[in-house]
C-alpha cells in the first residue's frame, strides 16, 4: 500500500463511525448491549448562536453531562408550506454533528409540537390557516403536515448518517409532547391522535427508540416519559420500559412584569439523586443551557427575550456556580454506581421516620447505596451497617461502597461565582461622547401609506396580522362640540379600553396617551386613562400589539387577542361607545415594512442624522454605529431607560425589549431561599419591584471589528443615550465548606476508586482563564454565617485564616484549601461544626 492509498485508508477508517444498535429493557437503554446510566442537557440550538455551541456542548461534558438534548423547531425551518430553512441558528444538522464530534449522544424531540415557552408552540403560524385545521387532534390537515415535516427531519438526519444506527450520536427521538395533558379535552379524536403520532414515528425506521413524555396511553414501542421538578415516583405504564426524566426543570422561564424565579442547587441535586435512587437509568435537564428567544421566537404570551432558565450554564454561556459544580459532583457519584445500579437487585431498607436506604448489590459483591432524608424540616441522623450517618433534612446520601458517603446533595462544596455586568459606552473611541451620531426615523401615529381595509367593529389582532408582526394599527376619529363641558372646566374625559390582550399604546391627536397590558397569568386588561381632547374633530390612534403567541393548552390555536370595547367617558351625553364605529387598520409599522433594520433597509432615505436623539419620543426608530466592548466576555445591552420596542445589530435580531418592572411587592420575594421541602415557580423568586429583564444578550459572533450598526425602534418613548453595553464578567468567587462535608478527596484520581477514611473536606477556587485571585475579601474559619458578599466572622474564628488562604491562593488562577490541622486550628471551638467561608476578587 503506498502513501497516499494508507492516508486515505486512515481517513476513511477514522471518519466513519460504526453504527450502534440502541434498544431497551425495564432497567434501562442498552446501546451495543451495555446498560447505560446517561445525564443529558438541554441545549436548544436556536435559543443560542452557531458560534457557542462547541463551548456550550463542551461545558456541558465538563459537567458531567453524556447527552445532549434538543427540540426541532418546526416554525423556524418550514417558513411557508415546503420551504425549508437550515442556515444560522437553525443550522439543525451542524449542531447534532458538534454534538458528535465531542462524543456525546444526542436525544431528537422531533415533536413538531413542542410548546417550550417559543412562539406558537413551534408550529408555523400558516398552518392554522390551512382550512380545517385543528392542531394536535385526529385532524386531516395537521396530520399531513406534522407527518411530512417529521419525515423531512428523519431522512435529513438520516441523509447526515446521524442516528446512531447509522454511526450517528441520535439515539433516542421523540413524537409529540405532554399530550397526555391535553389528551381528554379533545376526546375519541385525542385518543386517536396520539395512537396515529406514535405509529407515524415508529414507522419512520430510524433504528433508534422513540419516546413520548407525559403520555399515559404511549403504545409500545414507544416509551412514556416523565417531566416534572420531581419523578422519583414515576412508573412507566409497562415494566418493560425504562423510566426515563426528559424534563427536570432547573429554574423556570420569566415573563415581562413577573418575578425572576430561581431553584436552589441543593433540590436540584435532591431531585436528581433521588430518581436514581428510585431506579431511573436516564435524565435530562431542562433546561441545561436556557439561551435566549432572539428576535420574535418568544411566545408565553409575556415570555421575556432571555431563557436563562437559571440554568447550569447561564444565558451568556458561563456556568453558573455552584450549580453547574454542585451537579457535576452530584454525577461524578451517580456515575461510580452506574454498573451496580443497572446489573444489580435492589432492597429498600427503613432506616426511621422519613429515612431510607435503597441498597443495590450484585454477585461480583459490589454494593452501592442511597440513604434519603425526605423530611423538608428536620435533620436525621441514622445508622446503616453499624455506621451512624447525618442526613441534613431534604437529602440523599450516596455511598458508592455502601460505607463511605461521597456525596450528600445538601452539601454544597462547589465555589460560587460573582458575575458582575459591567457597563460599556456604545463607542470605544477617543473622539469623546460629541462625535457620537444618531441617525433616525420618526413614525407618525396612525395609518401610513394605504389602510389596509376599513371595518365597522374589531377584528382579532393575530388572525389579522398572522404574526407577520406585533403591530396592529386602529384608527378612528370623533367630533367634540365646543360646548362640551370638560372644555369649559379644563377637565378630561376618560378612555376605556377593554381588550383580551396582549398590549396597547394610545394616542390622541398624534400624541401618546398611555399604554395598557396584560401580563403573564392574565392576558385580557384594561386601559383606563384621562385623555386631552379639542374642539372639533379628534383622530384617535391605538396601536395594538401581541408579545408572542400562545405555546400550549386545548385548542391553544384559536386563542386570540385583540380589543372589546372602547368608550369616552365624561362627554355631556354621557359616554360614547366607539365599539360598532368605523375603524380603518393598518398591518405593522412603516419602518418595519421597509425593513429599515437591515440590508438596504439601513441606508433608507427615511433616515436622518442628530447629534441629539430625541428623548421620551414614542414610535422612533435609532440608528448608530457603535463598538465591541473590549476583551472577550459575553456581552449584554443594557436597556434600562427605554420603553418597549425591537432591537437589532448588524441585521441581526436581539429581540424584543421591555425593562418593564415587576408588578410584585417585595414580600412576595425571598432574600434567601429555604431549599428544603418541595419546589415550585413561586417558591424563591426575587427582582420584586425591579424590571424582569434589564439587559439583552448580544452573541459576541454578531459584532465585525467596526463599524457596527445598533437599531432599535422604541415604541414609548425613552432615553437613548443612557443605552450601554455591559460585558458580563466573573469578578469574584466564594466558597464555604464544612469539616463534616464529603468531598472528592474520598476518590482516587487514577480512576474513581474510593480510598475508605480519606475525607479531607476543601475550599476550591477557581478564577477565569486570564485572571487570577489578586485580594482575599474574606476568610474565616470558625463559625461563619452569612452568604457570598455577605460573609460574616462568628463568635469562634481561626486568626490566621486570612494569612492560610492568601498564602494558598494570591496571584493564581485556581487555588485549594484544606481544613486539616496545617492550616486551621481544628481544636477550636470543641462540640460546634467549624466552616471556612471564603471570598476572593478575580482581576
């Protein structure tokens, strides 16, 4: 063989990957006939940029994550009927091939169905206006067109060799989704629909399982699935099916005026542990990486741009510590079990009140067990095999060895991260702040160009703009006599507006009047606003917008939105009624129209140059040239002094922004969340009283050297000048661990293997790359109190903390700390649990 023949030969030989035979039984998947115990992640690839994903996957697989999980988004690749579209973020095939090339398996929810808090659910708005169409029912039309996009996706993946029986990473995919929810509200045709989805999917000959989650009826071989904050309870319907988590939620999504909801890592860990324990052999979070709905993708209605999720890994890419570390060690443990806890037989022991071991042994002897705490109050401590064990109260222990515990879930050791978002001007240069130029667009209120149609009464605002835009314009006009009273007193009348929702801005006379929403819970509302009218005739203006479309629920499609009533009040005759007047209507704004975000659309003659953009001016589009932040952070625009409205970079869409504030009061909000007991969206929210969301993620791959161009249309006015970029950083870090905390110092590095008696419990912290620990803020060791930023000393402190910690960490990038007696005095303060807390800056 020469040269060239061998080159192509190792080419060929390391390029194709042998195909994997994926099958199942009731313990688990068993991929080329060995079990496996997978962590999978959720990584939607749109909500993110081609430009994060191998930094994301990566993260990911650092984590200890073996799969990575994702939606198909079928309103994002089937634009129109047959017209497909796989470029930038929706680049399907280039991220399951990244997913690929960092040797993890990849889970396809095809659905098409997916909800998601992403408009519409995920299916293309057109559909709905395809006559007869019903969505996710015994329905024609909606069978036809689900099942030509799900056969479109499996043979693209095919086409690619990407499921695993071809040598791909895909070894699961998944049909539908929650149906079972749904389900009896659409009766026999419910039942019907769910059997054909499954058969339709089986048939599709990927050679891997399918699954359907929340599916009580799933037929074999379709496997049921369980999503929920806690599935330790779950069965699948047939004991020959594996129990499969493909939704633990981590965090929760935000809507635009609620709270900013977050899950402790502690009953995160608990969950997790907990499905094991109870038998489970595959899990996946949801959301591992949350992202961010770029452009119109949000739906809800009220979903904000930002699906952080408070994820592992946050919106920006960062992991988010101590979560992402709390749960890496929680699956470095779960994965020393892995062999015994799919081989072996299992006994249930009770250990006392709300305490139990579930113990796995094999005939090799290996024997691995998980002792639960369940009770949401009260610490326990228990004896197991003649060893007594503390369980803080809503934990799980896992002993790898049954003697020797390597992890106990409300033990966090992992360090916690400050992130800091440090503001930016929109121009790097030199030149000063005067050179800065605006360019802008104004919109007058009300109709522009030719109305669209001229109607007696409303019309629904999504079957008229078919979400082609948020904007629908509704214009009138009324006469006001001079002789009206309120003229004459200086008084107002009053406008009343009743709406299903989602949003209004009004105007009267060219000028604003206010704006009327509903919110997240609750989407109809009620504009109630005193407005300044004139002798003679009065132009009345509404622009009506929706703020994404519905995701879910029964008949979800035919949700609409729009006005349903509007009336002055304080008129001599009373109130006029303006429901049944002529309205004309005008579809979105001009300067959307003429695309004058992008392309061409940028240099429009419509725009103007300023060096002094306007403030507080509704309906204004801006234009600038701005720069990247320095360094290589994530960057965020900081839109704090603004209304409401759009943005854009370089053509690219932010999104939506809205720094609308929290409706709630601050006792409706935690300043330190209780992780114990069981969790749910309300249970430890913060951000009462401050705007849902601040800052909006623009990917740094969006940014060219110069020349950048930033436009934003603002709908109510703001100050543009106060809009900055903020790069965000990791400034800080902070550890706190107790003598009593297992710790990884129990396994040997060569190999996982448990070295009985070794626990030597350690501080680890770690700055950015490119940074290093450069003051120590805080140190005590003792019995400190307190959280990160708000560390405090106790009665019993060790002096020398300080001095230990500095000398082990100053001016290195990653440093550790162990409470032995070389360090600390491990005699103080005899009879009480001593801690050391540390904080560190990172520069």
């Amino acid at each position: 063989m020469n040269a060239c023949l061998l080159l192509v030969w190792l080419l060929v030989t390391f390029t194709v990957a042998s195909s994997s035979n994926v099958s199942y039984d009731g313990r688990s998947l068993i991929i080329d006939g060995q079990r496996k115990l997978l962590i999978s992640a959720s990584i939607h690839y749109p909500r993110s940029v081609p430009a994060m994903w191998p930094s994301l996957v990566q993260t990911a697989k650092e984590g200890g994550v073996d799969v990575i999980e994702t939606y198909v988004f079928w309103n994002g690749h089937e634009l129109s009927p047959g017209n497909y579209y796989f470029g930038g973020r929706f680049d399907l095939v280039k991220f399951v091939k990244t997913v690929q090339q960092a040797g993890m398996y990849l889970i396809l929810r095809i659905g098409p169905f997916v909800a998601a808090e992403w408009n519409f659910g995920g299916v293309p708005v057109w559909l709905h206006y395809v006559p007869g169409t019903v969505f996710r029912t015994y329905n024609q039309p909606f069978m036809y067109h689900m099942q030509k996009f799900t056969t479109y996706i499996v043979n693209l993946m095919k086409q690619e060799k990407l499921f695993a029986s071809q040598g791909g990473p895909i070894i699961l995919a998944q049909i539908e989704n929650e149906y079972g929810y749904y389900e009896n509200f659409y009766k026999e045709d419910g039942k019907k629909y769910a059997l054909w989805a499954a058969k339709m999917a089986v048939s599709q000959n990927t050679g891997v399982p399918w699954i359907m989650c929340q599916q009580w009826d799933a037929p074999d071989p379709v496997i049921d699935t369980c999503n929920s904050f806690y599935c330790d309870s779950f069965k699948p319907t047939s004991p020959n099916r594996p129990k499969i988590w493909t939704e633990n939620w981590p965090g929760w999504f935000k809507t635009f005026g609620g709270r900013d909801p977050h899950r402790p890592a502690e009953d995160v860990a608990y969950s997790v542990a907990r499905f094991f324990q109870k038998g489970g052999s595959v899990h996946n979070y949801y959301m591992y990486h949350g992202g961010t709905n770029f452009g119109r993708t949000a739906g809800g209605p009220f979903i904000t741009t930002s699906y952080d999720y408070d994820a592992p890994i946050d919106e920006y890419g960062l992991p988010r510590l101590p979560k992402w570390g709390h749960l890496k060690e929680l699956h470095r443990a779960i994965k020393l079990c892995e062999h015994v806890l799919l081989n072996g037989k299992s006994v249930n022991i009770s250990l006392g009140p709300s305490v139990e071991a579930d113990v796995y042994t094999d005939s090799s002897g290996a024997c691995a067990a998980f002792i639960s705490n369940v009770d949401d109050k009260n610490d326990k401590t228990v004896e197991f095999r003649n060893v007594s064990y503390h369980l803080p109260a809503w934990s799980v222990s896992i002993l790898p060895d049954c003697k020797n515990v390597v992890f106990n879930t409300a033990k966090v050791t992992s360090q916690t991260n400050v992130v800091a978002m440090l503001p930016e001007s929109l121009q790097q240069s030199d030149k000063g702040v005067s050179s800065f130029k605006w360019e802008i667009v104004k919109e007058k209120p009300g109709i522009w160009g030719k109305a669209d149609f001229v109607k007696n009464g409303f019309v629904d605002l999504i079957n008229t703009t078919k979400d082609t835009t948020d904007y629908l314009w509704h214009t009138t006009s009324i006469f006001v006599d001079e002789k009206e009273e309120f003229l004459k007193k200086g008084s107002k009348p009053v406008l009343l507006i009743e709406s299903t929702g989602h949003a209004l801005h009004a105007f009267v006379n060219q000028e604003y009047q206010g704006t009327g929403t509903g919110n997240g819970t609750h989407s109809p509302f009620t504009f109630n606003n005193s407005i300044s009218l004139r002798a003679g005739k009065n132009e009345i203006a509404l622009l009506c917008l929706t703020v994404g479309l519905q995701t879910a629920g029964p008949f979800y499609d035919f949700v609409g939105a729009g006005l349903i009533s509007v009336k002055i009040k304080g008129l001599n005759n009373g109130t006029l009624d303006l429901s049944s007047h002529t309205w004309t209507y005008k579809i979105g704004v001009q300067g959307e129209h003429l695309r004058i975000y992008q392309g061409e659309g940028l240099h429009n003659e419509s725009w103007t140059s300023t060096s002094k953009p306007p403030k507080m001016q509704p309906l204004t589009w801006y234009k600038a040239i701005v720069d990247a932040p320095p360094g290589d952070e994530p960057v965020g625009l900081d839109m704090l002094h603004m209304g409401k409205g759009l943005a854009w970079l370089n053509g690219e869409e932010i999104g939506r922004y809205w720094p609308r504030k929290s409706e709630f009061k601050s006792e409706d909000c935690v300043k330190e969340c209780d992780y114990r007991g069981k969790f749910n969206p309300d249970k430890c929210d913060t951000g009462c009283g401050e705007p849902t969301q601040r800052w909006y993620h623009v990917p740094r791959s969006w940014f060219k050297p110069s020349g950048n161009i930033l436009v934003f249309f603002e709908e109510k006015g703001g100050d543009p000048e106060m809009i900055k970029f903020a790069r965000r950083k990791i400034s800080g870090v902070c550890a706190l661990v107790a003598e009593d905390y297992p710790s990884v110092g129990l396994l040997s590095w060569a190999g996982d293997k448990i070295q009985s008696g070794k626990n030597i419990p350690f501080a680890r912290l770690t700055c950015p790359s490119n940074t290093n620990i450069s003051a120590v803020k805080f140190a005590s060791y003792g019995t400190p109190s307190g959280s990160c930023g708000s560390y405090l000393k106790g009665d019993c402190h060790d002096p020398n903390s300080s001095i230990v910690v500095e000398k082990a960490c100053l001016n290195k990038n990653d440093c550790v700390i162990k409470l032995t007696e070389e360090n600390f005095k491990t005699n103080l303060c005899p009879g009480l649990s001593r801690k050391l807390a540390v904080e560190a800056v990172c520069s």
